[in-house]
C-alpha cells in the first residue's frame, strides 16, 4: 500500500503506534506531549504560531480547517503567550491526540477504541487496519534517516521521536543506528518543540524521582 500525504502529527502517532496491538509504544502522556508538540511544529509552518524565548505565541485565531491544528489552538485559552512546557502539560492536551487519531480513522488507516481501566482511568489503543502501515511508516523514516533527515518535516519529526523515547522502536541498536540515535538527540536539542517535551519528560521524571 501507499501512505495518504500525512500530518506531521499523524507520522508520529503511526510510528508510536505496536503494529500487533495498536497500543502506544510509550507512555500515553509523553505521546499526548509529542503529538501536541508536532501540531505546534506544524502551526509556527503555516504561521499560526511563533516562539519567543521559550514562550508560544497564538498569532492567528481558530480555525484552520484542520481539526488536529484546532484542538491544538484550542488549548490557548486566553490568547496570551505561554510557556511551550506548561502548554503541553495542560490536561486537555490529550484531546490534540484524540483529534490525531480521528483523523487517521477517517483516513481508514486505524481504528480507535476505549474502555475503562480499574473502572477509572480511560485507556486508549488505535488497531492499524492494514498490516503494513505501521512498516512502511518505519521504512519512510527509515529511509530518511539514511539521508540525514533532510528535510524540516523530517528533522523535526526524528526530534520528536527522540524526545518522547520512541527511538529503539525504530532505530536499530548499533552500527549506523548509533550515528542516527547521536544525530537525532542533537537535532531534540535544536528544535524548540522537541526541546520541550524532552525537558518536560526530564522534569516529570525528576520530580518522580
């Protein structure tokens, strides 16, 4: 099969996703974060965003037509500049997630299913409806990997998969996977959306500690 043209944030969410199970391969909350990092990545493209030392800043009201992008301009509640961390760790920043995995269901890549875990907790899995969509998400990547991530999408994309700890699921220990894994972290360091959910993980972890 071939892949529709993608979403930086719907790329993510596919390598995220166990090809067998649908489960995310991470946590849920650090993809919640990389998801909606990815959407914020996508929104300072198309200039609905900027940042300014450390601070998102909301430059255009919804709607952009995407539903993703909207439920991500949807967590600027006032308007007002905010800390790229803080806006992450909002509670609604799982509904940028939701609106992701929508999004691939109408594409008729995943389905979404919920149930209740312990009575109390909403635990989520995204079922891939064809077998090789999960692989040929992971050979694009791949693919670009060779290459040196090249392209902005691609960069930013292989920053975020290093940011939210997804990397061994698709870089091979060893070899040239060691050359990618350096090249990817530098590039979590480099790009401001990435930058946040590793700190916000490195922060979260800390405090767990």
């Amino acid at each position: 099969m071939s892949l529709p043209a993608l979403t930086l944030p719907e790329e993510l969410m596919l390598l995220a996703l166990d090809p067998a199970t649908g489960k995310p391969r991470v946590r849920a909350r650090h993809l919640h974060y990389g998801v909606a990092a990815a959407a914020l990545a996508d929104l300072e493209a198309r200039r609905f965003v900027a940042e300014d030392r450390g601070r998102v800043v909301p430059l255009s009201p919804p709607p952009t037509g995407e539903p993703v992008l909207d439920a991500a301009l949807g967590l600027f509640d006032d308007g007002r500049p905010v800390r790229a961390r803080h806006w992450l760790r909002r509670r609604r920043s799982g509904a940028v997630t939701g609106a992701c995995a929508d999004s691939l269901a109408a594409r008729g890549l995943i389905t979404v299913e919920t149930h209740r875990a312990l009575g109390l907790f909403s635990v989520s899995r995204y079922p891939l409806l064809s077998p090789g969509t999960a692989e040929e998400a992971a050979a694009d990547f791949r693919g670009a990997a060779k290459m040196g991530f090249p392209e902005p999408g691609a960069r930013m994309l292989a920053a975020l998969v290093s940011a939210i700890r997804l990397t061994r699921h698709v870089v091979p220990a060893g070899g040239s996977g060691r050359e990618t894994r350096r090249t990817m972290r530098g590039l979590t360091r480099e790009l401001w959306p990435a930058r946040a959910v590793d700190r916000l993980i490195k922060s979260e972890a800390s405090d767990a500690g």
